[in-house]
C-alpha cells in the first residue's frame, strides 16, 4: 500500500512537471522585440505630479515627454515637445518652441496651454505634489512657491502660453542647468482633459492616455507594469521596442535568480553577498554615481560645535581602507561632497587624512589624547552596510583620536524623523544630486535648506553661493568650488565616499543602454542588437 | 450548541471593534509618518498632504469617520499608493494569500496525518525516522532558508518549475515552491502530532478490544483511531493558520505572488496608515473566524466536550 502511495506521487510529480513545461510563460515570438527589467518596488502612482522615486521615474520616462529629453549618454537636454528653445539675455527668461505633431494617445493635441495647465496643476497645494521644491527652489520659477504656499493665486507664476505653440517661462535668479533640469517629472505635462473625467482613477489601464513612446497595457499591482510601443508618438519610427516589462521585485535573490533564468534582461541591483560573484560576471557594468555617503554632526551638540573637534574626526578616517576592506563596492573616497562629474567639475579636495594633525587639533579643542570627550551616538537606519561602516568608524576613532562612540541603528521613519528634529549627535546620510550641477549637493548645507539637519552655517560659505548665483558657465563652478573647499575647511558635513552604480545587462544584445552618472536610463533608445 | 454558535458569533464583533481601536491609535505613537522622506516636504506641502488625508482633524474626529467607514467596509484611500485605495489592495491580495496558505494548510494537514499515522504504525522503523527528520527540519528551518533553496534546486538548477510569478501568466506551476516552502513547518508540527497522539491511543482499551474483536488494521485506524488522534491536531489548527498567514509574507517576497503579506509589512515601514489598518483588520478577523470554526470542530469531535 505505501509503494503505491509512492507510486502515485511520483506519477503526479512526473505529470505536473510535464505540465510545467508548456505552462512556462512563452518566449517573445519572433516579432515582438521585448524587454524586461526588475523595477524595485511597486510604484505610488503614475501620475507625473503625485511621484517621487526612482521606480516611478523609470516608468515615467517610458510613458510621459516633457519639454525635453534626456540624452541616453549625457543626460542632457534634447528636443521633447519642444523642438528648440530660447534664452533671454540675463538668463532669466526661457521661450520653448513646442512640435505641431506632440499629442495625446488618445490624439488630443499638446499645446502650450497644456504645459502652463500641467505646471500649475502640479503646484496646486490641493494637489499636494511630494517634488514641488524642484520648480520653486532649485529652478527657482518665478511666483512658482506663492502659490504653492497657498499665498498666491496661480496668475502669480510666471508662466505663460505666448501662443499655441510657444511656451515662456521666466525664473527668479539665472540657474545655468534649468534646462537639463526638465526632463524632471516636476515638468511633466498632464493629460488634464482625461484627468478632469476620471479625477483620481485616471492612471488605470484603459483610462491613462500618455505622450511618451510607450503607452501603459497592463499593470498587476505587485505583479507587472507592461508597456507597447505608442503609435502617436512623435518620434514613434525611431522607438525599437515594442513591449517593456516592469517587475517590482521585493526580494534581491528571487531577482537574480530571474536574470540568471533568463526572465528579465536588466537587473539593477545585487544583494551585497553576491555582489563580489557578481562583479565578475560580464554583464556587469559600473559607473561613478551623482550620489554620496556622509556623515552629518549636530552642531547643538557640544563639543561638535567646535571646528577643530569636527576636523579631527573628519581626518581620523582611512577612506580607502574603508572602500576596500568594508564596503568593498570599489567606491570611491571623498574628499568633497559633490561627486565628480566628468568634463565640468572635478571632485573637490578638500582636506587631508592626517591622524597627527588630527591628534593635535583634538588637543587643541582640549581632549588631548581624547581625554575628557564625551561619548556621541553615530545614528544610522537599520542596515548591514551602515552598521558595518559605523563599526569601522567606532574603531578608527579609539584607535586614532582615543575618543569612544557609540554606535545605535533605527528603523527607517524613525531615523527620519530623528534627523529632522535634531534627535541626534553624528548620523549617517547619503544623497543623491537631482540634476547634473554642483548645487545640487552644495546647496544642500545652506542655513536656510531643510536638509541641513546639522545645522551648521557659515558667513562665508553662504556668501560665495550668493555670489555663485549670479555668475554663470566656467566662473560660476570655479566658485561653487571655493565654497565647497569652506565647507570641507570647516567640517560642515564629514564625506566618506562616492557611490558606484551597478547594473547587469547584455550589451552584446542590447543597444542604447548607457552608463550614466544619474543612472538614468530612457527606454526610448533601447534597442536589440 | 447552536446557541453557542450564535454567542460567538456576536462576541467577535467586540473583539474586532477592541483591536481597531487599539491599533488606530498605537500605530500613530510610532515616530515618523506617512509623509516622512529623506527629501523632505515643505511645510506648505506639508500641510497641502495633511489636509487631503484629513490628517488636520483632531484625533477623536479622525478615529469616528474612520469606524464609521469601516462599517460601511470602505478602508479609505491608501497614503502611500495614489492610484488604488485599501479596498482594492485587499480585494485583490487576500484571495491570492488565501489560495497559497489555504493551499499550504491542506496539504500540511493531508500529508501531516498520513505522515504521522503511518509512522505510528510502524513505529521506530525505517519509515518513520525518515519522516520524523524531515519534520524536524521543518520545524527548525526557517522558511527564507527554506524557499531560496528549493528556488535553486528546482529552478534555477533543474529548471523544473519557474522561479517566481503568479497563476495568471505561468498556470498552476507557480504554485508549487511556495505552497511546498509554506506546508513545511505546519506539516512538521501535525506529522510529530499525530504520530504521539495515535502512539497513545493505539494503546488504549478500546483499540485493545477492537483488535481483539477482529478487526483488520485500516478499519481500526480509519473507524477508531483517526477521530481521537486529530483532537491535538484540530487544536493546532488555529495557531498553524496564524504561523501560515504571518509565514505567507516571506514565501509571497520571494515567490513573487501579490497577495496581502507584502502589504502588511511594507505598510508599517511606510506608516501607510490606512493600509496597516485594512492589513491588521482583515487578518484579525480571519483569525477569529478560523479560531472559532476549530473550537466547533473541536466539539462536534470530542463527545465528551458540549458547549452550552
């Protein structure tokens, strides 16, 4: 009776397994050139003004074009809906000249009407938009944070439709990367016709109607986002891939297990104990990244408000052991806070690892030989890696300065909420520049910016931005460079190293992929070998 | 009995309107909320999010609108997830989770039981130390251990079955690893179970008397022994649904499966509060459902046990 037990079992086994051949998803046909990605998490939305993350970038840049596009190698700006564009003289005004054959899917056409519509939409307060301080603060659009702050009426931006297919707009101060800057969602234009029908279920299959060169199929939350070649795209003879499919993939290991299987073409992350496998694998492919990883002192805290004290910490690091020994990334030491950018700013040097000269500014602040220092906490959310770092950090300072830490980990929204409200001694950051421009890191430090959670300020910093502001090209980042050497000089945030962005793909197989410094990568260009 | 039915029945609404009431309220003592990111908004956008939530209402108003929502089964809109509310979240992931750990519990208690009688039975041989070690190893390792593994094995090794996915694009295959992955530890528990409470009661009077009468071996175990053998087993029952339900968010991360254990996780980290709530409500009552139906089972199975 049990061997005929067995038997069955293995027969149903046997059965199933066969069953399992044919019912395995079926390759493309011939035709259907596909590509699929994993896409992180599932997204929070697909509405251009309600998104902030870089899964719903990906998405976004496969549905939506705004004024601009980014180029697939450089990421700078090149014709969306706007096919050439104007400067005033004193860099303030901007004249877009919009294409005759941007349209809806749906065939609606995009006038210039529609991007003053969009842009106000998206700085409605009622519409609450997570990005809104890109249009007001970063590109600094007149009027933009007026009626944001529910202070203005939307007339109070200055922008404008000057007629059918010309759009102006006018910002407050000259920001030389404004036009790189919108191929942001924060510039994203809105099917305002389909969202007035169908108000918040407008993004659903069916309903959505995109201008990008894809248009949504299907979307299973949790499941798959699946895109098709969009037909009324102006550019749609130049767009090779006829389906993407976006997997939100939770677990890192199932999403190997998926490439490595075949089932998706371009892996973007790598769960940390596979990574040194992984590097070796010819399909890696890694570049530097717009992103760094600091830590930030509290400058309420005593004796951090010292300079000397900060300097001593800051100097009491070996970087490149750090990188090489503990991260083991391959990332590189920072000595500035703005990464390198290839061919416009190089990376600052702003001091020097010297554990003497650290000893004696330590001494100098009176704790010679760390005597009489208070114990700090290093702050860091819940994290192998964080910890490890901390780790290192924690030994290098008793080893070097005598001085002992800490060292306490928090849940994510905790941590968040710690560093907002000051809860903290010395925590860990990491930030990632929005656009390609040294401001993007520098201008993070300012007295006045709500990601200054340490609170330093300095006269002097804040008057060479000042300055920084009204120059432009070449003179301009030479400045941005004397206040960033200030805020290394002063110890305002201590930096430990630039990112390095990973990524699996075949370039063999697929064209049109490219490395970039934002590591962002525009579905349009994609194309199969 | 049907009176006791109907009592607990009644008495679970209670239960329900307790745990609402006391998770509404501690899930907001947790630091951060729904609008915490390291690109933090203004204060202006700040107060715009509030306003469209209704966050800006004093608590006690908040909590009233939200009861009575609830009893007109609207979950609200989630504050993380723009585009679908709670209802559709759950509407959509609890069938999922139900098929796959409803699935697991079957299979757990089938081939727990027979697992379980026939080592029994042929006690100490061969057969039933190999089946108790496979129940041990369920019992001790843990199901990310687990999944991953019979992942490599058979997929991405032998390439038998496909790594992860749902039933609607790769077919009922999809099901395999994670009901397989989800049924082992229950499986353990109720073969390790039903093997000590069958030892036992092969030793009783009446199956001493049932033998002596005669009778073959299937018919004392299936006539005899089966109904007394599962009391223990019925009684796990209710604390293997909540390991299976709670186990289900593991198998569903790394199978891929959009079921609702993903959201009762990912929801806390978000401090998406509406879809705590929805999480926390709907496996509280599905628990409390399950508890009940076993306690019924429990006494239509042990005659010496009447409720009143």
């Amino acid at each position: 009776m049990m061997k005929k037990l067995l038997l069955m079992l293995l027969m149903a086994f046997v059965a199933v397994a066969v069953f399992a051949e044919g019912a395995q998803e079926t390759t493309e046909e011939a035709e259907e050139v596909v590509f699929r990605l994993n896409n992180g998490t599932e997204p929070e939305s697909l509405d251009p003004a309600l998104i902030s993350g870089v899964p719903e970038n990906q998405i976004y840049m496969g549905l939506f074009e705004g004024l601009v596009v980014p180029d697939p190698e450089t990421l700078q700006a090149k014709p969306g809906i706007a096919e050439r564009w104007e400067m005033s003289a004193d860099g303030l005004t901007y004249t877009f000249y919009l294409r005759d054959d941007a349209v809806w899917s749906d065939g609606v056409e995009i006038t210039a009407q529609t991007v003053v519509d969009s842009w106000l939409r998206f700085l409605n307060p009622e519409t609450a938009a997570d990005y809104t301080y890109l249009m007001v603060d970063e590109a600094m659009v007149a009027g933009a944070g007026d009626y944001n702050s529910g202070e203005a009426g939307p007339e109070a931006v200055q922008i404008r439709a000057v007629d059918e297919k010309t759009f102006q707009v006018t910002l407050d101060r000259p920001r030389a990367f404004f036009v790189d800057m919108l191929n942001h969602y924060a510039f994203a234009v809105h099917p305002l016709h389909v969202i007035e029908e169908y108000g918040d279920a407008w993004t659903r299959p069916g309903t959505i109607v995109s201008n990008g060169p894809f248009v949504l199929d299907t979307w299973v939350p949790q499941d798959r986002i699946e895109l098709v070649k969009n037909p009324t795209y102006w550019d749609a003879e130049n767009v090779e891939l006829d389906r993407v499919i976006l997997y939100p993939i939770d677990d890192q290991n199932t999403a190997l297990n998926l490439f490595q299987d075949g089932q998706i073409d371009w892996l973007k992350e790598v769960a940390p104990a596979r990574l040194d496998e992984m590097k070796m694998d010819p399909t890696h492919v890694a570049n530097p990244a717009f992103i760094t990883y600091y830590y930030e002192f509290n400058n309420s805290v005593e004796p951090l408000d010292d300079m000397r004290v900060r300097k001593a910490m800051m100097m009491s690091i070996d970087r490149q052991e750090l990188v090489t020994r503990v991260t083991r990334g391959d990332q590189f030491p920072a000595y500035g806070v703005t990464p390198p950018l290839p061919g416009v700013y190089d990376a600052v040097e702003g001091f020097e690892e010297d554990y003497d000269a650290a000893r004696e500014l330590l001494a100098d602040a009176g704790y010679p030989g760390g005597e009489g220092f208070p114990e700090l906490t290093i702050l860091y959310n819940t994290s192998e890696g964080h910890k490890n770092i901390a780790e290192y950090v924690q030994q290098k300072w008793n080893d070097e300065l005598g001085i002992s830490v800490q060292i306490e980990n928090q849940e994510w929204g905790t941590y968040l909420d710690s560093r907002d409200n000051g809860d903290f001694e010395i925590a860990r950051g990491g930030w990632q520049g929005d656009y390609v421009d040294p401001l993007s890191f520098v201008g993070l430090f300012t007295a006045d910016s709500p990601f200054n959670s340490g609170d330093w300020t300095s006269e002097e910093f804040t008057a060479l931005l000042t300055e920084a502001e009204t120059m432009v090209g070449e003179a301009r980042l030479a400045k941005m460079r004397e206040a960033e050497m200030v805020l290394m000089e002063q110890a305002g945030v201590m930096p430990f190293y630039y990112y390095l962005t990973t990524n699996w793909i075949n370039t063999d197989e697929w064209g049109g992929w490219y490395p970039t410094i934002q590591d962002m990568h525009p579905l349009k260009d994609i194309y199969r070998k | 009995m049907s009176k006791f039915i109907i009592r607990r029945l009644l008495g679970l609404i209670p239960t329900l309107f307790i745990i609402i009431t006391i998770s509404f309220f501690v899930i907001r003592v947790a630091p951060g909320g729904p609008f915490s990111a390291e690109r933090k908004v203004s204060p202006e956008v700040l107060r715009n999010l509030e306003a469209k939530y209704n966050m800006d209402d004093p608590l006690m108003k908040q909590y009233a609108d939200y009861l009575w929502n609830v009893v007109q089964f609207d979950l609200g809109p989630s504050f993380v997830y723009k585009d679908f509310d709670v209802n559709f979240y759950i509407g959509q992931g609890l069938p999922n989770s139900m098929i796959v750990g409803g699935l697991a519990v079957a299979v757990a208690l089938v081939l727990g039981l027979i697992a379980g009688i026939i080592s029994a039975l042929r006690q100490n041989s061969v057969y039933d130390y190999a089946a108790m070690s496979v129940a041990v190893i369920g019992i001790s390792v843990p199901l990310f251990v687990i999944g991953p593994a019979l992942m490599y094995v058979f997929a991405v090794q032998l390439g038998w079955l496909p790594v992860a996915g749902w039933i609607d694009r790769l077919g009922p295959v999809a099901l395999i690893m994670p009901v397989a992955t989800l049924a082992l530890p229950p499986f353990a528990y109720i073969a390790r179970l039903s093997r000590a409470s069958v030892l036992e009661i092969l030793r009783s009077d009446y199956v001493r008397t049932a033998r002596a009468k005669g009778l073959s071996t299937p018919v004392v175990v299936f006539k005899h022994v089966l109904k007394g053998s599962m009391l223990p087993v019925v009684s796990y029952l209710g604390p293997a649904l909540a390991a299976t339900l709670t186990g289900s968010v593991v198998v569903e991360q790394i199978f891929r499966i959009p079921g609702l254990g993903r959201h009762f996780i990912n929801s806390a980290f978000n401090r998406d509060y509406t879809m705590i709530m929805g999480t926390v409500i709907v496996y509280s009552a599905l628990l409390l459902i399950m508890n009940f139906i076993v306690d019924v089972i429990y006494g239509y199975l042990d005659p010496r046990i009447s409720y009143k």
